[in-house]
C-alpha cells in the first residue's frame, strides 16, 4: 500500500466538524435574491452591425490586392519586350586558381586612458592592413581587396 493510499484511507476515516452556531444562523438570515429584471433596449437600426463585420472582409480583400500588386510589379520590372525573349548569358562561376591572404602591420603604439572609477589602463593597439587576392587563371581575372584593420587590446598598469 503507497503511501498515497493510506492517507486516502485515514481521511475517509475521518468525520467532519460541525461549523461553529454563528455560521449557521446567518446562513439561515440571508434572504434569497430577488428576481433579476432585464430591462430591453428598444431596437435600433444597424445596432448589430460593427466594425468586425468590415474587417473580415477588408483584410482578406487587402491581401488579394497586395498579391496582385506584387504580380503586377513583377511583370512591369521583368518587362514584355513584344514577345521576344531576351538574350541571357549565364558566365559559369569564378573558380580561384591562386588565393592569396596577408596581413601587414602598418603601425603600433600604446594610449592611455582613465577607467570611469579613475583607474587608469594602458591601451596596445596595432594597425593592420589585410590584403586578399583570388586570380582565376582561365578567364584572366584578378581579385584584390584591402581592408585596414585597428587592433585594441588592453594592458592593466603593473604597481610595485
């Protein structure tokens, strides 16, 4: 038997208190409630129709509107040229014989700077210059692009 059981089997064992006289003599007192009287409001023309009545209609007939916008828009920027297709070229994708990556120090020095509760804080910051080249031998076409780069790092003072 769990433990859940015997607790069950004890509290059915048990008998309930009566509730205290007081308790009893006001539930006796109280006087049931009257009838509840519903006074009718006298009819008015359209008073049943409201605003949910136009939004359902007006957000699915904005949705079609929009979808056809959008279908119109996308015919206008592709365009008709009279019938006649257009000339795609389609260049197969640049393949990078030679990738070149390389960074370059440009400068380096320290700062220094005061932490808001006044401590102050050696700043190392180095300049860098990244540089990578792709050249696609095949076609001819070099691929060059430099980027500067800051480096900050922080370096606490050393106290004696």
């Amino acid at each position: 038997m769990s433990d859940l059981e015997k607790f069950e089997q004890e509290l059915r064992s048990l008998t309930p208190a009566k509730p205290p006289a007081e308790f009893i003599e006001r539930l006796r007192n109280l006087e049931p409630p009257g009838p509840v009287q519903q006074t009718a409001l006298p009819a008015q023309p359209g008073a049943h129709w409201n605003w949910t009545h136009l939004l359902r209609w007006l957000v699915p007939a904005t949705a079609v509107l929009a979808v056809a916008g959008l279908v119109w828009l996308k015919s206008v920027h592709t365009g008709n040229h009279g019938g006649r297709p257009l000339a795609v070229t389609v260049n197969p994708p640049l393949k990078a014989d030679s990738v070149q990556i390389d960074e370059q120090l440009v400068g380096s020095f320290d700062a220094v700077g005061r932490l808001p509760d006044g401590e102050p804080v050696r700043f190392h910051c180095r300049e860098w210059m990244d540089n990578v080249v792709l050249r696609d031998k095949t076609r001819g076409v070099v691929i060059e692009k430099r980027t500067p780069r800051v480096e900050v790092v922080p370096v606490r003072f050393e106290t004696y």
